[in-house]
C-alpha cells in the first residue's frame, strides 16, 4: 500500500508551489528516509523560480512538479539495509550536495569537483545533474525525503532544527575560510558582511582567531549591530561612503587585509566585488561564495605583478558539516544570535516571497513541514 505525504510542489516556472499528497519515499540500500522538522528558505528563491531563464538557463532545474528546499534538517525516520551508523530517531541535518560517489573527486573528499554536482531541493550545475534528480527527487519542502547516508550530518542536543536548517549558508562560510589556509592572527575583509553568508561568516571567522574583521556592506543599522559580536575585532563600513579599498588600506597602514571573502548575491553589483578586491595586500587570496553573476574587468598584469589569488567555493562538504556540528555542540560557535522566522508548509509562497524581509543575515527564513 502506498503510504502518502504532504509536499509542496513547483509545476511551472512563476507560478506558485502546490501543497498536494504525494506519495512517501521508502528507504533502502545505503538511502536513509528523514522526517522533516525544518528547512531553510533560500534568500534567492523567489529569483530562481521567478525568473531561471533569465538567470542561469545553462543550470537545470528539477523535472517538474518538483519538490524545492535546499537546506532540511529533521530526525531519521527509516534507514536502508545496508547502512550501520546512522539509526531511526537520530537528530540530523541533510547535506543537499549530491554527487556520483564514485569518481576520482568523490572518492577523494571534493564532491563539488564531481560532473554530477547537484543541489538536491535547488538545481543543477550541468545536465548530468537531472540524473541525479531521477534518484533524490525530494527537497525539504515536504514531510518526508530520501538521501544518501553520506549526506547526513547529526546535529547536537543544544543545536535547534531551524539552526540546523542554516547549516547550508553557515558550513558554506566555513568552508570558504577554511582555504585561506590558518586564518588565526590574519586580518579578513568580509564583503557583503551583513547578508545571510556574511553573519555566517563573521561568527566563523571569529571563532578561527581572525584578528581583525573589515566588515562591508551597505545598511549602517545591521553594520553596527554585527559589530557588537566584537567591537574590538570588527571595524565596519558601509560601501555608500566611498571606495571600499581606499578605506581599508586606509586601516591598515597602506598595506591592506590578508584575505577577503565576497558574500555579495547573485544580483549585486560586480563593482562592489572588485572594489573590496583593490583592498588585499600584496600575495593575499580572495575567495568568492556570495555568486554575483555578472563578468568582471581587471587588470591582469596588476594580478601578476602582486601574486594574487582568487578562489571559488560552493558548498560544503558532509565532513565540514560535521565539524560545524562540533563547533556548535562544544559552544566555539554561538547560533543564539540568529533569529527564526518560521512558516507550515501551506504558507509556502508567502515564505518564499517574504524572505530578506526581516534584520539582513540574522533572520533566519524556516519552513517547518
């Protein structure tokens, strides 16, 4: 007997989600089954279903109806025969990376590196990703959705579900610092510091002994208020006062930051990026997660000339997830700042049409199935 669930579902691009009954995913093999408790409201969602053909129309959407939501954390509800360390009643947030699994990059720990990387709940990076979609066809936005068992994360008992529903934004954060090699005693421009990234990030960078935050964005308000996790170690400007690099050479001695991460979306200006970009020193490494879609102009002999190095990173990986989890279960990360705003499942497109609504990265958009 079929067993069914509630899910909300897109059927076309600008129009909105369905909530209909669908019938319930079964776990099997090395698939786990998660009852759904939250997940996280992506900041762009509304530009994605809105306007995807416009945007990025060489990354696939799921076959629709499809069923969104990038970010859930849940407890498992069901597990396959052959997985052995995860069990039913486990608290756990879901990585939505999903990958072949068997290739030289999966294999080797950097599923972002695989040909079939595919955001489960989102879209896709290449055609390969709609046989990904085949295989995990359930996000968040519903009761209940299968997953691989590498894409579990268990959650600590002092760490909430619509916290643990951010976990996709905060571990994407983590990981980009990560690359800058030992961040502890390195000063960090963090560019579009006040966004949902950008909180994420300054919590992070804090707790890995970056000395100095110069933190960037527009709003004053949320500026100063980010500057409170820190007075001592945040200095703040908001780019409508002039060039983001003259200030920051300006605070250091003409010298500039050691690193900086661009947390600026998909629709913001380029210029931003590349103004803030002007403010790392000689042989500094910028890495970019924020997504801004545009072309960027730069000198090249200018980027030779001082050794610099320029980084993507998307995601995060299940391992960094755990170790969040961590860092969060041993107190090094304080999530308490966040505030939830949640949504059941039948308000779905007021969610996602409200969402930026509320304080910049401190509000956290849920929806709880």
């Amino acid at each position: 007997m079929t067993i069914m669930m509630r899910a909300a579902r897109l059927h076309a691009v600008n129009e909105p989600m369905r909530v209909e009954e669908v019938a319930k995913p079964m776990a099997s093999g090395t698939d786990v089954v998660v009852e759904v408790k939250a997940c996280g409201m992506v900041p762009n969602l509304a530009n994605v279903l809105n306007n995807w053909e416009t945007w990025y129309p060489h990354q696939p959407l799921p076959a629709k109806p499809a069923i969104f939501g990038l970010d859930p954390a849940g407890i498992v509800h069901q597990v396959g025969e052959q997985v052995v360390a995860i069990k039913p009643g486990d608290r756990v947030y879901v990585n939505p990376l999903r990958s072949c699994g068997a290739c030289h990059a999966c294999v080797s720990g950097h599923q972002a590196k695989c040909e079939y990387f595919t955001f489960n709940g989102y879209f896709g990076f290449n055609r390969n990703s709609l046989e990904i979609y085949k295989r995990y066809p359930e996000g968040g936005f519903a009761q209940f959705m299968r997953a691989p068992q590498n894409a579990i994360v268990k959650i600590p008992d002092n760490m909430t579900y619509p916290q643990a529903a951010r976990m996709g934004y905060l571990g994407t954060a983590y990981s980009a610092l990560k690359k800058f090699g030992i961040p502890a005693g390195k000063s960090l421009i963090i560019n579009g510091a006040t966004g949902t990234l950008g909180v994420g990030a300054t919590l992070f960078a804090l707790a890995m002994g970056v000395s100095t935050i110069y933190a960037v964005a527009r709003g004053k308000p949320l500026l100063e208020r980010l500057k409170q996790l820190a007075p001592n170690r945040i200095q703040t400007f908001s780019n409508q006062d002039g060039k983001v690099a003259d200030w920051v050479r300006s605070q250091t001695g003409g010298l500039g930051a050691d690193f900086m991460l661009d947390c600026l979306g998909a629709v913001a200006d380029v210029n931003a990026m590349k103004d803030a970009m002007m403010g790392v020193k000689r042989g500094g490494r910028i890495v970019n997660i924020g997504g801004t879609g545009s072309d960027m102009l730069f000198n090249t002999k200018w980027w030779m000339d001082n050794s610099m190095q320029l980084l993507g990173s998307a995601w995060l990986t299940t391992a960094e997830g755990m170790e969040v989890a961590e860092m969060v279960g041993s107190g090094a990360i304080d999530l308490s700042v966040l505030e939830a705003r949640t949504y059941p499942l039948e308000r779905i497109n007021e969610a996602i049409n409200g969402v930026a609504s509320g304080d910049g990265g401190f509000t956290n958009y849920v929806l709880e199935p």
